[in-house]
C-alpha cells in the first residue's frame, strides 16, 4: 500500500520535469492496476491538449461552446440534448449549441438536486437554455444567467444496471447499463452475461468520433457488483490474497507464486474502457464487475491498453461511426505440479461448479454498419504460455501484420507477457467465437 502511494507521485514528477510523456503502455511493468489508471488519465489529459491544439473548430456564431475539460462542473450532472447525451462536435471535445439552444440537465437518484451559485429553486432536472459564450439560463430555477460549469449535482447521480427482457447468444442475459431521467432510461452501454457461470461475453456501445476527447481527472469509484453476482463476494475474488488462495486450489502453492508476482496478478479488465466515455457520469458507470474479467495486469495496461486508445483515435481521427463489440472467450490454463494445464476460474459455487472464468482471450469487435467494415482485434490473456502454444491458439490469418492499413494500431503483437494479439476478419473470427448478433461485413475496417 506504502508503495502504491509513493510510487505514482515520484512518476508524475519525473515526468512534468523532463517533459518526456511515456506511453502508459511502456509502464505496464512498473504500475499496479489503479497507478496504472491514473497514470493513464494523467498521461490522456497531457496528450489531449496536443490534439485540442491541433484540432481545427469552428465556434458557433452567437452560440455556446463548452469544452468537455473546460466546462462541466462536477459532481456531474446528466446532460441530454435531441433525446441523448449531449455530444460534442466530430472530436473537437467541443460542445456547440445554438443561441436558445436546450440542454435537460438532471441529477437522477434519491434526494439529488441541481446546484449552482445562482439558482433558485431545489429541482432534480432542469432545462438550461444556451444564451451565449458558456453562459446558460434557467427559467424558474436560475437567477438570470449562470456559467454552465457551475451547474453541480449535489452527490454523484445514480446509474443503473437493469436486466433487459432481451436475450443475447444461447439464451444468455443481456443487461443495460446508463441513466433514468423522467422515466426515460438514457443507455450507455450493453453487457450479454452467462448468469450460471458468472461470465460477461461481451459488452457493446457506440464509438464514434466524438468519444476522441474525454474528461479527465474523473475518480475511479468502486467497482459494483449490482444484482448479478448473488452471494459472492465478486471483489473480494480479485484481491491478491483470495487469486494466491484460489490459485493455491487449482495448480498447488509453490506454482501459485510463481505465477502471481508483484507484477503478473489479475485485474479487473474494463470491457468497455472507462475513458471510452466522454462524461464523468459514463466513466463512472463503467465501474460494473459485468463490464470486467480478469485480465493479467501488463496484458490490460500493456496491448489491451494501446488497442484501447488508438482505436478511439483512429475512429476519432477517420470520422468513422461504429458500434464496437468488446468481450472474452474461452477459458485460460496453466500448468499444475503434474505439467497438466488447468482451467483457472476465480470462483466456485456450493455446487462445485466453476465461475468468473479467466478467459483466454480478450477481444474487440469494430463494426461500421454504414460501410460494412468490421475487424476483431484479438490478445491473448495469458503470459505462461509459451511462442509455439500462442502461435497455436492464433485462430485465424493476422490481418494486421505487416499490413500498413494498420500502422496506427501500433502494438506489440508478439510480446505475450503483455498480450499476444493478433486481427481476424469479421467471418474468421465468428469461426471461433459464435457470440456476437449477425451483421454483415464486406471488408476489414481500418
Ligand atoms: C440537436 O439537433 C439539432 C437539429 O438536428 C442540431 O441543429 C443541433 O446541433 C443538435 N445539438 C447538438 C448539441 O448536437
Ligand atoms: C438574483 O440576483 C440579483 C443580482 O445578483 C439579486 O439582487 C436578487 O436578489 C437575486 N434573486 C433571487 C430570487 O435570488
Ligand atoms: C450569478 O448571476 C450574476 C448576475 O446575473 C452573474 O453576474 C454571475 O456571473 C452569476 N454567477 C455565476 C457563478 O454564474
Ligand atoms: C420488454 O421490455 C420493454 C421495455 O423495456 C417493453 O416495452 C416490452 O413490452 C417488453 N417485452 C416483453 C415481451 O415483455
Ligand atoms: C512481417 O513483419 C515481421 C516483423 O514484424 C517480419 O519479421 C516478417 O518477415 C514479415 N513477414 C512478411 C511475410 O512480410
């Protein structure tokens, strides 16, 4: 714990002196799972006023512009607008609104109301009306007009995750994941979940370009366990102590600390990344275990870490619109005192029967429905297996290797102590993986 409180500071410092930014993905052996988080926020926030600088914009004539880290307040309000998430423009990061211009803002949850130094009345949604610059009015609730930053929820709203009626592959659970605001619920994202085996498929939301530029300096709440993971204590499985315990059970003591060091132990791996949501209120509504899996931590701050956010750049900075498809598949193995590789799951019910499985591989699923291209990028999530056995568990032809339409992607595919990886064609991919919905692909998407 000393060390964790030490370790990130003495980082940052070295870091603003020498004006050198490391890729957070460089650190995947030196920082623990939540240095690793915040060091990535820390390094984003840096790397962002670059790409502001050199992201062109027009102002609104009249209207209103909000910059995503200029000007929202926090805790953070809900914002709609046109019936969704306020959005920005393309990846500006920039808000812009029409003078007269409506935003609902909401604090949804018990006993949450709208603060601001100017208003007048305890509401829990308001409508905000854009009068010019980053000054907003409020009838009724607002004395004249306030700076749209002031607005402030009196404690962090409430997000929820809600089993839908709908089912995705083999009948599994598909749960939804945002906000109720009047009755309305506003999604963020969906996760499909294997309730008997308490294993998350895979998690799917939009990425657009607007996602390029997100709020940084957001807290990391919690992780929740919600109603999905009744009587098990879900975080407790993932401290170190419980995976030496439980890895103890499946491969005997002197292996199991072999395997989890100080720097090789499983994290909860964000299907959806929190930074793959622009507002704080979506960042802290990914902190759901039905949005995780264990994941080895270089892996998850290693290639997943950079598939994460070159992605999110590429998207933001080819103007494409996708619904990406993030998710696990199989189960991981290591060798126990008899050389016999065992299936490693965190957990087992009273029944003996295995769950919270720690997949094999990790994957992303990129699909734009307007152009018909789709690509799966594939690691995988083990870092004891050995080149022959990875190359063996590479299930289709690697569409990015040496393939220049790729170069943006930029990871380091064959270093397996930080994920193995590797890109599928869309039909390659199902070939193994049967989860996702049908949808049709004409090409790879780059
Ligand atoms: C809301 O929709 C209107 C009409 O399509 C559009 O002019 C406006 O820019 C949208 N507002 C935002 C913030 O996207
Ligand atoms: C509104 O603001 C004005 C000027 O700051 C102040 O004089 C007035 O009392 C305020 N009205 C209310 C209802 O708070
Ligand atoms: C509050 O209202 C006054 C008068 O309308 C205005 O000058 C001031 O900037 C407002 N304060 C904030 C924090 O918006
Ligand atoms: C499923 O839920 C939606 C609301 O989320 C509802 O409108 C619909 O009627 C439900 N369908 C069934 C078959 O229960
Ligand atoms: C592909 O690139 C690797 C280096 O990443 C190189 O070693 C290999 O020879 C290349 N293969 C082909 C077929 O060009």
């Amino acid at each position: 714990m000393a060390r964790l409180l030490v370790a990130l500071p003495v980082i940052l410092v070295a870091v603003v002196q020498s004006k050198e930014i490391p890729e957070p993905s460089d650190l995947a052996f030196v920082l623990s799972e939540n240095e690793f988080e915040d060091y990535l926020d820390f390094w984003l926030e840096h790397k962002s006023e670059v790409n502001q600088l050199s992201t062109a914009f027009s102002k609104t004539e009249g209207g209103c512009t909000l910059g995503v880290n200029e000007d929202f307040g926090q805790p953070q309000p809900v914002y709609l607008n046109n019936n969704t998430y306020l959005t920005p423009t393309g990846a500006t990061g920039k808000v812009n609104l029409f003078s007269g211009e409506q935003v609902t803002i909401a604090c949804p949850g018990p006993n949450r109301f709208i603060l601001h130094p100017n208003i007048t009345a305890s509401v829990a949604t308001a409508t905000a009306v854009c009068v010019n610059s980053d000054l907003v009015s409020g009838a009724g609730w607002l004395n004249g007009s306030g700076a749209f930053s002031g607005l402030t929820c009196s404690s962090h709203p409430t997000h929820e995750a809600r089993a839908t009626n709908e089912t995705c592959y083999n009948n599994n659970l598909v749960i939804r994941v945002g906000f109720t605001v009047e009755d309305i619920f506003y999604p963020l994202y969906w996760s499909c979940f294997d309730e008997r085996r308490l294993e998350v498929l895979y998690v799917w939301y939009e990425q657009n370009p607007h996602n390029a530029v997100h709020q940084t300096g957001i807290n990391r709440p919690n992780f929740a366990a919600g109603t999905f993971y009744p009587g098990v204590p879900v975080n407790d499985m993932y401290k170190k102590d419980q995976q030496k315990a439980t890895l103890t059970n499946l491969v005997g003591s002197d292996l199991a600390d072999k395997y989890l060091t100080t720097r090789q132990y499983l994290a909860r791996g964000h299907l959806a990344a929190k930074t793959d949501f622009i507002y704080a209120s979506g960042q802290r509504a990914s902190f759901y275990f039905i949005n995780a899996a264990p994941q080895w931590q270089p892996f998850n701050a290693g290639n997943w870490n950079l598939l994460e956010q070159k992605l999110r750049a590429r998207i933001g900075n080819a103007g494409y619109n996708t619904v990406v498809y993030t998710g696990t598949f199989g189960v991981t193995q290591l060798r126990d005192e008899n050389d016999r590789f065992v299936d490693i799951y965190l957990y087992t019910d009273e029944n003996n029967n295995p769950q919270i499985p720690v997949p094999l591989y990790f994957y992303k699923v990129v699909y734009d429905a307007d152009r018909r291209l789709g690509t799966a990028f594939v690691s995988i999530n083990n870092p004891y297996y050995t080149e022959s056995e990875v190359r063996a568990l590479t299930f289709c032809t690697d569409r990015c290797r040496n393939n220049s339409a790729f170069s943006w992607l930029n990871w380091k595919p064959d270093h397996i102590d930080i994920g193995y990886s590797f890109c599928c064609t869309i039909d390659d991919f199902r070939r193994t993986v049967p989860h996702l919905p049908p949808f049709t692909v004409t090409d790879l998407l780059s």
